[in-house]
C-alpha cells in the first residue's frame, strides 16, 4: 500500500499514462467495429446502434486503465452516454459531416459521455468528478477537429467517433485532469478498501 505523496503521484502518473495507451486503442478499434457493423451515422437508430458499440469498445479500454479508481460501471457510463449523445449531436446537425457539424457532434457526444463517467467517479468518491463532465464536451470536440483536418475525406464515412489524430489530442487533454482527480482521489479510495476490508 502507498502512503506518501511522493508515492501516491508515481503510481498515479503511471496508471493515468496507459489511459492515453488505452484511448489510442479503444478509440480506432470501438469506431471501426462500429463502422463495419452500421456503415455509417445517418440516422438515430443508427446513432444509437454505432455509438452502444463503439462506446462499450471504448469504455472497456479505458476501464482497464482505471480499473484502480472505478468499477466495471464504467464500461456501462459510456456504453449508454455515448449513444445517446451521439444521437443528439448527429441530428442537432442534420447528420452533416462539416467540420462545424463534427465539432457540433464531438460536443454531445462528450456531454453524454462526460456526464455518465462523472456520476462514476462520484459513486467511488473522486474528488471534483465535476470537471470531468465539464472537460468531456470540450475534448470530444477538439478531437473531432483534429480529426476533421487529418483525415478530412474519410470523415464522410460518417464514423461514430474519431480516429487515432483525435484520440491522441482527446488522451493528452484529458490525462491531466484524469491524474489530478485520481490522485486526489487515493486516499478516499485506500480509507474504503480498508473499510471494507474491516467489515469483512
């Protein structure tokens, strides 16, 4: 068990770094499967359909680099979040694929995201699980502009979510703010396993 703060930072910045290695997984692998089972967001069933797929390809990867701080409820959080956020933004914008639609979609789709994982880290006492929801819309969406400019053609594909551009741009905004809220969060985190582990 860790005790100092010294510590506490190491092995918090070490687990947090194999978020950005499980973002450029999850991210590329949850939309190509997504892609090859829908063909294509233009329409809310298949929002819905692309974006449950993608989402729990996704929430499965960065679960496993969170697994320390967050329960398998996380795979759930995106899972449903994604989806539904996905179909918000891709009807808001007519299921356009500009950049400004994209950027459009990006943002609701982080808002759904964003707000389910932040209930997550709530529920397992993560300090300021606020800003996650807050950071979420904003990242999604500098993602999908990254990607709108690297990969402006395939854009048109009309993907659930971007690709290896934005995921790269999405887990280094991200990681940050993911390593702050879960080294705050280790010693909430250590005082419940203890808990538990007492009543045991």
């Amino acid at each position: 068990m860790i005790t100092d703060s010294k510590g506490d930072w190491t092995s918090t910045a070490r687990a947090t770094w194999l978020w950005i290695v499980a973002v450029l997984v999850g991210f590329p692998v949850g939309g190509g499967v997504a892609d090859l089972l829908v063909d294509g967001v233009d329409s809310v069933g298949a929002a819905l359909a692309a974006g449950l797929v993608a989402g729990a390809i996704i929430g499965a990867a960065e679960w496993f680099a969170l697994r320390r701080w967050v329960s398998w409820a996380w795979i759930v959080a995106t899972g449903v979040g994604m989806p539904l956020g996905l179909a918000a933004g891709a009807a808001l914008v007519d299921y356009g694929t500009d950049r400004g639609d994209v950027v459009v979609i990006g943002a609701a789709t982080g808002v759904g995201v964003g707000a389910l994982q932040a209930i997550v880290l709530m529920r397992h006492r993560v300090p300021g699980a606020f800003w996650w929801a807050v950071a979420n819309p904003v990242a999604w969406a500098l993602g999908w502009f990254v990607t709108s400019y690297v990969i402006t053609t395939n854009v048109e594909e009309r993907f659930p979510n971007f690709g290896a551009s934005g995921a790269l741009v999405f887990g280094l905004l991200t990681w940050l703010l993911l390593a702050v809220l879960c080294r705050t969060a280790a010693p909430e985190v250590r005082a419940a396993r203890a808990s538990r582990s007492t009543v045991r």
